[in-house]
C-alpha cells in the first residue's frame, strides 16, 4: 500500500515563557485506490484516507496526481448507531442493515468527480476549493407496527451551491421487511397521490402536476407531519427544489393506522 507521512510538531506554551516541549504527531496517508476515475484529457484521480496516531480518519480525498483534493468523500453512516434503529430486535437490525448495505450510495460518484474536475478547470488551481458528499441514515418516525429511516445526501461540488437529497424508507418493526409507500395507505396509489398533492393548494391543475411527479422513495415521515420533496427538474418548471409538507390531519382515512407515527414520537 502506497503511503505519504506528515509529520506535526506540537509545542507546549507555559506561562509565555516559550517552547517547553514538543511532540510530533504522524499523519499518515494510504492509497486506498488508484485511477478511480480517469478523464477525457488524460488525468486521473486516487482515493486516499488519512491515520492520525494509528487511527482511521472517517472520510477519503479524491486526489489529482499534482496533488490537489477535488472531493472528499465522508464515510456512509447507516442506521447501526441510531436511537430508533437500537430498539429494534437483532433479526430486525440485521434486516434493516442488509438492505441498507444493499442500497448502497444515494449518489453517484463518478458523476460527482467529474463536475468537480470540470470545475477545477474552469476555476484554476489557486482560485478552487474542493467539494464534500456525505451520507447518513436516521430513523425519523414511529408506529406501533412501522419504523421509518430517511437516509440524507449532501453533495456539494461547489462548497458554495450546496444541495440536501433525501430517501426514506420503511419497515415493518416485527419482521424488517421493507414496506412500499402505497401499502401504508387504504385507498389505490391514484387516490393517494392527489391527497398529498392537495396540500399544495386549491388549484386542479397544480395538484394533477405534482401527484404525478411524486417519488415514493421522497415522501418523509416525521412524528405529526411528512413532507414531500421535489428536487429541481422532478417535473417542467420546476427549477428549484421544493418542498410539499402535508399534516396527517389532511390524511384521515387514507393512512393505516398500523402506519401513522407517533405523535410524540416515542417508540
């Protein structure tokens, strides 16, 4: 494995009166992985992550061969240390964690390093600062017979235009097994639709756009409300992201009481 060593001196001030001690602290670099991507002009980027004192670092860099990181990349943190994920069974857990570590990344990882290395062209090395993706998952809702996870994506591959994706998912609480959005409700998909939608207002044509443009997997449940979210392009028109909050007051009759969360949000 191929390694860099940074070494830090650490100084000790004592009452001003100057440098008593130092220790030196090794930082040391491996790389986990070269030419994860390779682009059109022939220049590549290695994976490499960091060992503070024999520790492992969280996260990796994305690494141009002059040196010069274009992403860093924090490690996935999926349900095992969360609150409502610890009061599951083991049989439970180990469903949940499968599917999780089936899923996966939310995001694409190529795509985002090659928007990054366009934009270190544009920009230059002196003017350009790297990007961060992250990745994490926590429950956010509670039913007697349903546990709710939403996994969140920030990607930003310009620090300064930030972006929030998330996903949820449900399980049934006594088995693990995944549940599909529309079996929560009592009435068919069609109907479902345009009671969310109904949130967004009075006008037909408003509500017939976005029941359509709905994505299961962006319907979030929290304990006295969910939210539906449309990222920018989810339908013509839509430029930025938006966000539809719907109370379950509006959903009376339609979401299965095995379903609705918690209103104090207790297990």
């Amino acid at each position: 494995m191929k390694q860099r060593m940074v070494s830090l001196a650490l100084c000790g001030l004592v009452l001003l009166t100057g440098c008593q001690r130092s220790t030196v602290q090794e930082e040391i670099w491996e790389l986990e992985q070269e030419d994860v991507v390779s682009f059109s002009d022939g220049e590549a980027v290695d994976r490499w992550r960091g060992y503070q004192n024999g520790l492992r670092e969280s996260w990796v860099l994305y690494e141009l061969s002059d040196g010069t990181t274009i992403l860093t990349e924090d490690d996935a943190a999926g349900p095992e240390g969360d609150a409502g994920y610890s009061i599951l069974s083991q049989e439970v857990q180990s469903a949940v964690s499968a599917w999780y570590q089936g899923a996966g990344r939310r995001y694409d990882l190529n795509t985002l390093l090659q928007a990054a290395y366009t934009r270190y062209q544009e920009q230059g090395k002196d003017n350009f600062q790297a990007g961060r993706v992250s990745q994490r998952v926590a429950s956010t809702a509670f039913s007697e017979q349903v546990i709710y996870f939403t996994t969140t994506v920030d990607q930003a591959v310009d620090p300064a235009q930030g972006q929030t994706l998330r996903y949820t998912a449900a399980f049934d609480r006594a088995s693990g097994q995944r549940l599909e959005l529309w079996s929560l409700f009592t009435q068919p998909e069609a109907n479902v639709r345009l009671a969310l939608a109904a949130a967004a207002g009075d006008d037909p044509a408003v509500q017939e756009r976005l029941a359509a443009a709905i994505d299961p997997e962006r319907v979030i449940f929290y304990a006295d409300h969910l939210e539906v979210d449309f990222p920018a392009g989810a339908f013509e028109g839509l430029d930025t992201a938006y966000t539809l909050a719907v109370d379950y007051e509006q959903l009376s009759g339609l979401l299965s009481s095995r379903a609705l969360p918690s209103s104090d949000g207790t297990a």
